[in-house]
C-alpha cells in the first residue's frame, strides 16, 4: 500500500554531501531500490527509462564525432587489477571476486 512506502524524511544539501543527496533524490523519486547484494541497487522502470534516454542522447552525439562504442569486460583477472596500485595512487579495489566456475576452481581470480 502506497501509506507503507518508507520515503526519505529529509534530503540532504547537495552542497554539504553530494553523493548523499543523489542518492536521497533517486530514492525519494522512487527510481531505485536498494538490492539484498551489497553495494547493487535495483533500477526500477522510470529510472531505467531515464538511463535509456540518457545513453540514446549520449549515444547519437557520440556517433556525430565518429566515436565507435565499444562493450569492456565484466570479469578482470586480478593481477591486471592489481597493475593499477603502480597508476593511480590510493588504488584500493572494492571488488566481489569470482573464483569459481561451476565446480572448477579458476587458475586466476577475476
């Protein structure tokens, strides 16, 4: 029933956490949910359709320049990963490690 809805009370000043008042705004407009999985969140429809609309735009103007889309990996192996730490300073992946496939151990983390 829409009385049992838990909306956010308040939303926070963009200015003092932004980070938290976009997540407040697409909450409180019901574009996501937040998923059992740690750190996933579930898009619900109108904020999928809002990410369509985004990438169809985006991808137009990117197609006007003569950029070509490209699809990257889902599943890094970890020693690629770990090439990072001598890049980017402060490098500390937050990562869910597959280390199986079926019943086979893998050779290399992904």
């Amino acid at each position: 029933m829409a009385g049992d809805k838990k909306f956010v009370e308040a939303i926070t000043s963009m200015e003092d956490d932004f980070a938290q008042w976009y997540t407040d705004v697409v909450k409180k407009a019901e574009l996501i949910d937040y998923s059992s999985v740690k750190g996933c969140m579930i898009i619900k429809p109108a904020g999928y359709a809002i990410w369509e609309n985004i990438q169809k735009e985006l991808d137009a103007r990117f197609k006007e320049t003569g950029v070509e889309n490209v699809y990257m990996p889902m599943f890094i192996p970890e020693s690629l990963l770990q090439k990072e730490k001598d890049h980017v300073e402060g490098f500390a992946p937050e990562v869910a490690w597959v280390t199986r496939g079926g019943l086979e151990e893998l050779p290399e983390k992904l």
